[in-house]
C-alpha cells in the first residue's frame, strides 16, 4: 500500500530543495565550510517552516555565526523563495542547527573505539593461550 504524504510534507520537500539551492547560490556561507539543509518541517497551516541544517566543521561558535548569517538573509532568502515556489502564502523562516548528524559521528567514534578495544583484547589473549 502506497504511503499517503500530507501537503505540508510535500510542500517542505518542494521548499527543501528550493532553499538549500537559494542558500548555495545566494548567501555567502564559505568562510564556515560546507552548509548543508538536512529537513525542512511546515506547520499543518504552510505558515511557519523550521529549516534544520548543518555545517562540515561543527564548532560552536561557527554553529551560532552561520545561524546569525541566515538570520540576517531571512526576509531576503524568503522574498527568492517566494519567486521559486509559488505558494499563496511564504512560510516565515525560522533556522536551527541539526544535531542530530553530530551525535551520529559521535556515536560512531564511540562504536569504532569499543570494537578496536575489543580487538584489541581479543588479540592481546589469544597470543597468552
């Protein structure tokens, strides 16, 4: 059975693409590396649209600088995004950080450690035997 999507996720995906495209080309985010927009969530009335993303070298203080960055494009980013998609009405922007990819690479680095330790041991008590 086919998965049914509501309008507001199939407008945020239209709006996804549009604005990581708008936010490459239109807002100069190459002094803090590789800017990417992972998920765009609607409101159920298309009114307000939270735009997550994320940035290659996740520092702190790069983290706020390049939110304050797309702060400052909001009503212009959203004038583009106006002349991208044709909605009746614009969502607001609101911008967030993903930490969702950060805690995903720290995980991994705890799992790379634990099975090289775990080799680790495993080869050390094998050379006892």
């Amino acid at each position: 059975m086919p998965r049914e999507f509501t309008r507001a996720q199939r407008v945020a995906e239209v709006i996804h693409h549009a604005l990581a495209q708008l936010i490459r080309e239109k807002v100069p985010t190459s002094p803090f590396g590789m800017l990417t927009v992972t998920q765009v969530k609607l409101s159920p009335s298309l009114d307000y649209a939270k735009v997550y993303i994320t940035i290659l070298n996740d520092d702190e203080d790069k983290i706020k600088a390049v939110l304050d960055l797309l702060e400052e494009s909001n009503k212009h980013l959203r004038h583009l995004l106006a002349q991208t998609v044709k909605l009746r009405i614009t969502p607001q922007l609101r911008f967030y950080y993903d930490v969702s990819q950060s805690h995903a690479r720290k995980l991994t680095a705890l799992i790379d450690e634990a099975v090289a330790s775990d080799k680790k041991l495993n080869h050390e008590g094998s050379g006892r035997e």
